[in-house]
C-alpha cells in the first residue's frame, strides 16, 4: 500500500496525485489520532506541512462556498 501510495504521489495526473494527497492526510491523522502516538520531531516535519495542505483545501472550500 505504501508503494502505491509513493507512486500515486509522483503521479503526472492531477486527480491520482489529488486523491493520493488526501488518502495520505487520512492514514496520517488515523495514526495519530488512534495509535497513541508521541508527537516527535519527525512527526512534526511531516505533520507542519500536511497542516498547511489542509487550511489550503479549507480556504478553497471556503470561497467556493461564497
């Protein structure tokens, strides 16, 4: 699963990297909501950036909406 996530990433179609981004969203905020995890420094660097990603989706959403 983790391979074909990578290869979905690295996707030159925007709707396979699009779902790829936000299957790999769920499975990080599952893990951490649910595995009991410690929040460490390598988490920090995968999760600051993935936050950004989602106030962007947010924002997108938002002024469609408008």
């Amino acid at each position: 699963m983790d391979i074909e996530l990578m290869n979905n990433l690295r996707s030159d179609l925007a709707e396979i990297k699009v779902k790829a981004i936000l299957s790999a969203i769920y499975n990080i905020r599952a893990n951490m909501l649910h595995g009991e995890k410690h929040f460490e420094e390598h988490q920090r660097i995968l999760l600051e950036p993935l936050i950004r990603i989602l106030q962007t989706i947010v924002n997108l959403e938002i002024e469609n909406l408008e």
